[in-house]
C-alpha cells in the first residue's frame, strides 16, 4: 500500500449498504475538466456519513462515442446509502450552464443522460490488494427470478458468497470483489476489480490490455445458484479515472487517487 494511503485493510470490509450510478456525460467535455469537477465534488459528498470507498469509472462507448460514467460506493449500513441518494437527489446542488449559473440538483444536472442509480444491501465485500492498486472495475447485474422470497435469495447468496470471493481472489491481479443484492428489484450485483497491465511501455496499449485482461476473465456469475434463475441484464469494464477515499482522508491519509495516470488525467485543482 502507498505510504500516503491509509485506514484501509485486507480481508472482508466491513460493509452493508453499497450504491452505484452508471449515466452518460453530454457534449463529450474533456476528462482533464471531468478529473478536476468531480474532485471539486467530492470534497463535499465524501464527507456522508459511512462512506468506505468510491470508484469512479469511465470509458468512451465504441459506437455513440458517449463518456460512459458512474460510481460504486461501499457504506457501513445500507440507511447510510439510503441517506447519501436521498441527499444528492433532493438537497445537495451544483452549478449547471449559463451566467451566472443556475444551480442544479445533483442528479438531475443538465450534464448527466440516461442516469441509472440504485441503492443495495451488501453480501459481501473484500479487498485482496490495498484499493491504489484497484485500477480496471467491472460492473454486473442480473435479475433472479427465485419464488421462494427474498430472504431465502439472501441466503442462497451468503451461501455462495465464499465460493464467489474464493474464484475472483485466484485470478490474475484481483483486487476486490463485492457481492450485492436488491431484493426489491429482484437484482444482483457484484463489482470486480483488478489491478493494471504493466506489459508494454506505451500507457494507451497497457490500458486497453487491461480492460481486455478483465474483460476476458470468465463472469463470476457462473456461481450464483442456480435456483435463483439469475440472467445478466448488465456488463461493463472501464478503467477508474479517480477512487475516492474517505477512509484513508480519516486516517490522515490521501483523499482520492488516480490509478491510470498518466494515461487518464490527474486532479489538477488541489487547493
């Protein structure tokens, strides 16, 4: 672990509530601009109660040539994940266009399309290396379809998660792995992420073989039970462009990170 990242430890992570957000940015702005605002940001909404860790990953879409977005956040409670999406839906505001700028609500700025943002309860959640390594994310969901309750697709996933965590933990550059369930929705989740290619000197080519390395790993989905009759409806890998890090800024530590500079831009504006 860097010695300026701190608070963070290996093992399970004490985690019960997660959120996470996929949307697309409008107008192609550039990532030296979208490094710098979301780290402006950040310096409020890390400030939540019980956030553990954010991964905020992007990739261009290879058809529409969109900037792909969103985040991952681990909380201590799934009220605390409740709590954060309720807060910057409804109350926390930022500056949208014009001059001078009219303030917008968080999610439902004019910058952000097809916003898709959800809240879960954690199965499980475990980091295999210290998070500055976690580099590439891969981000899954499927809908289960099991008719015995949701309690009993709970314990179907507890029962599963060792197996689940286990698999990813033996894979090449494994990072973390987290297990999520929304039962009101009848949705799963897991987040997958790995560590960068250091193959090659040219920073683009390490970056594509970095989503290709994950991208060909096999889904983890192939544990879920199959009582469950789980079908994938969700599937992206992308580099992160920052992490943010509570956990570590509690700790007298770095208070976010950019795991794929300089191939993707570091915060600039860190007054």
């Amino acid at each position: 672990m860097s010695a300026t990242v701190r608070g963070f430890k290996l093992g399970e992570i004490n985690a019960a509530g997660a959120a996470t957000a996929e949307f697309s940015l409008v107008g192609h702005p550039p990532l030296q601009q979208i490094a710098n605002m979301q780290d402006m940001e950040r310096r409020i909404m890390d400030a939540r109660p019980g956030m553990y860790i954010k991964y905020f990953p992007c990739r261009y879409d290879a058809v529409t040539g969109d900037l792909k977005v969103g985040g991952g956040y681990l909380f201590d409670s799934r009220q605390n994940a409740e709590g954060y999406n309720h807060w910057a839906t409804n109350e926390f505001e930022v500056d949208g266009p014009g001059e001078p700028p009219k303030k917008e609500k968080f999610w439902s700025r004019s910058i952000f399309k097809d916003v898709q943002r959800r809240t879960w309860d954690v199965i499980g959640a475990c980091n295999f290396t210290f998070p500055d390594q976690h580099a590439v994310v891969r981000f899954q969901r499927w809908s289960y379809t099991d008719t015995a309750g949701d309690d009993n697709a709970i314990a179907l996933l507890k029962q599963t998660y060792e197996i689940i965590r286990e698999t990813a933990r033996k894979r090449r550059g494994a990072g973390a792995v987290w297990v999520l369930i929304r039962p009101e929705d009848r949705l799963i989740g897991m987040v997958t992420t790995v560590s960068k290619v250091a193959d090659g000197n040219d920073s683009t080519e390490a970056g594509n073989m970095s989503i290709a390395e994950l991208e060909r790993q096999p889904s983890l989905g192939a544990h879920l039970p199959p009582q469950l009759g789980a079908v994938e409806v969700y599937n992206r890998t992308s580099l992160m462009l920052t992490i943010w890090m509570p956990t570590s800024r509690l700790a007298g530590g770095v208070h976010q990170t950019t795991p794929n500079f300089p191939l993707l831009p570091a915060v600039t504006n860190l007054s």
